[in-house]
C-alpha cells in the first residue's frame, strides 16, 4: 500500500508569504493626508530616498519640493515656491501719505457715502412728498461735493506726481469720472434753492442716479488700480 502525505507543503507556503511580504514592502504605504498631498517617493536634503511618507509631518530634512511630491503630476506649486518678484506690477508709492499709507482711499468713502445717501433721500422725497428728505438731499450733496473736492485734490498729487500711474487707463477714468460726479453733485445742488423740495423730482432725483452710477464705475477702476496694478502699494 502507498502511504498519502497529508502534511502541508509548510516550504511553498512559506515561501509565498515572504514573497508577498516583500513584494507589499518595496510598494510606498499612500496615506491621504489633507495637509499633505499625494505624490512620489520623497528625497532627503542629502539626496537619499526617505521612501514613504509613514507621518503627516515631513522629515525636517526634506525640502520642499520633495514634500510636495515634484515628480508627481498632481503635485503643485505652494506659496513658498512663488517668486516675490518678476511676475507682479512693480509697487507705485503714494505720493499724498501719511507714514506710507495713502491718504487718497481714506478719503473716498466720505464722497461716496453722501451721493448715495442723496439718492437714497431723493427716492424717499418722490415717495413720501416729505420736506425732511428734501432737506437732507441738500446736506448730503454739499457734503458730498466738499469731501468729494478734497479727496480729488488728494488724488490729484499722486496722479500728477507719478507717471506710472498715468501710463494706466483706468487712472484716466477713474479721475475724470470723479470730477464728472462731482460737477454733477454741484448742479445738483444748485439746483435746489432751499429745503422746498423744488429741483429735487424729476431733474434731482435724475442727477442723483446718474452721479451715483458714474461712482460705481469709478470705484471699480479704484480698485483695479490698487489691487491690480499696486497703486499705493509701498515696496517689500
């Protein structure tokens, strides 16, 4: 009779094991980290491989490319790698500041502020026939003329004094739509003799819209002069 070996082959299954073992070693153990994004086997600062990322935080020896997994095309470009020069608008200074600091913006809302709070109390007079918004249509477009007046004067060094501004056509805009509505709030004004109501519907209340909408261009092309072109920016 021949004898059945019932033993398992310990030899081949071992064998299979350590096969698997060192086949799931030599693959990098992926973490997802939110703080951390997915990429390549990472390198030391002295060139060696760090194989896998095993911790959220980076070895202090890696750089920061290696960190961020350079070689991986999900890899991307953080605020460190950002050059601070060459890729943006060179800083114009303010000319008209105070300790570095525009004096021209500070200004601003004042103007802005008073024109709309006259078309606000000119809506308020067509609706309600109250003098009250009448007389407030008047305050509000003396002090906005005023306040609009000094704020141009103050926008008027930095336009006159810089040519780097002037080279922009949105300063150009922006300052000749400035005077525009303050000319405009001036007739306005002069239009009203007293706290009547009389100029103040339909021509006032038409001005008064009008002023407002040519702020809300101008203001934009405030903005993309400060924050676009860095008007007003003093240097790093």
């Amino acid at each position: 009779m021949h004898e059945t070996n019932d033993k398992p082959d310990r030899t081949g299954a071992a064998s299979a094991v350590e096969g698997e073992t060192a086949t799931a070693a030599s693959e990098p153990e992926w973490r997802p980290n939110d703080a951390l994004p997915l990429g390549g086997a990472s390198t030391a600062g002295d060139g060696s491989s760090a194989g896998a990322w095993s911790s959220p935080e980076a070895p202090p020896s890696m750089d920061v490319t290696a960190r961020l997994g350079a070689t991986d095309p999900r890899s991307y470009v953080g605020p460190e790698q950002t050059p601070s020069r060459g890729l943006r608008n060179t800083p114009i200074p303010s000319l008209a500041a105070l300790n570095g600091h525009p004096i021209h913006p500070m200004l601003v809302p004042l103007p802005i502020g008073a024109f709309v709070g006259a078309l606000a109390s000119d809506v308020a007079y067509a609706a309600t026939g109250d003098r009250f918004w009448a007389r407030a249509s008047r305050l509000l477009l003396g002090a906005g003329v005023a306040t609009g007046a000094l704020a141009g004067a103050v926008g008027a060094v930095d336009f006159t004094g810089r040519d780097q501004i002037r080279d922009y056509r949105e300063a150009w805009a922006h300052a000749g739509g400035n005077a525009a509505a303050i000319a405009l709030g001036a007739v306005n004004l002069a239009m009203r003799p007293d706290d009547s109501g009389r100029g103040t519907v339909p021509m006032g209340l038409a001005l008064s819209a009008l002023t407002g909408a040519i702020l809300l261009v101008t203001g934009w092309f405030g903005g993309e002069l400060s924050y676009r072109h860095r008007v007003g920016v003093m240097p790093d």
